[in-house]
C-alpha cells in the first residue's frame, strides 16, 4: 500500500509540473526524446539488449520445460504454441525488432 501512496502521489506532482512547464518544455522533451531514440549507438544497445533477451529467454523456456514436462494443462500448453507460431510467423517480435 506504501509503495501505491508514493506512485500516486509521484504521478500528482509530476502532473502538476507538467501543466505548469506547458507545451513549449513539453515539445522541446519530446524533441530530446525523439533525437536520443534516432541515435545509431542507443539503437545498436537497444538491439543488442533485445538480442540477449531472446537468447536469455530461449535458455529458461527450454530448463523450464525440461523441470515441468507434461505437467502443463493442454490449454497453456496450446497458448504457447499458438503464441510461439505467430511470433515466428513474421519474424519480429511484440517491440517491432528482427530476430537476427
């Protein structure tokens, strides 16, 4: 409950700086924001990081299904796999990078 009574009032006061900041600070964050995400080296870590959680993923799927078996009911099992075909389907994940 704590934690929820600081996230709530974190959320007010970054409101109420945001309205008095307005929509000029509001764009030039924006602008920042948008130059930082188009830089060739954050898009290269961003890659790399997505790169690793794939791998990192694969890794716990596999000691996972290895430690629980066929003690999966058919119905998650099912998900999973329906899950797994559409994402190999298109070769991108959920965040729009490639599986290279």
């Amino acid at each position: 409950m704590r934690y929820r009574l600081v996230f709530i009032a974190g959320l007010a006061v970054g409101y109420v700086l945001g309205t008095k900041a307005g929509r000029e600070r509001y764009e030039q964050l924006r602008k920042s924001a948008r130059q930082v995400a188009q830089n060739p080296a954050v898009r290269n870590t961003a890659e790399t990081a997505a790169q690793q959680g794939r791998q990192f993923a694969g890794k716990a799927y596999h000691a996972v299904s290895e430690k629980v078996g066929d003690r999966v009911p058919d119905s998650v099992a099912q998900r999973v796999r329906s899950l797994r075909e559409r994402a190999g389907r298109d070769g991108a994940d959920d965040w729009g990078t490639s599986n290279t």
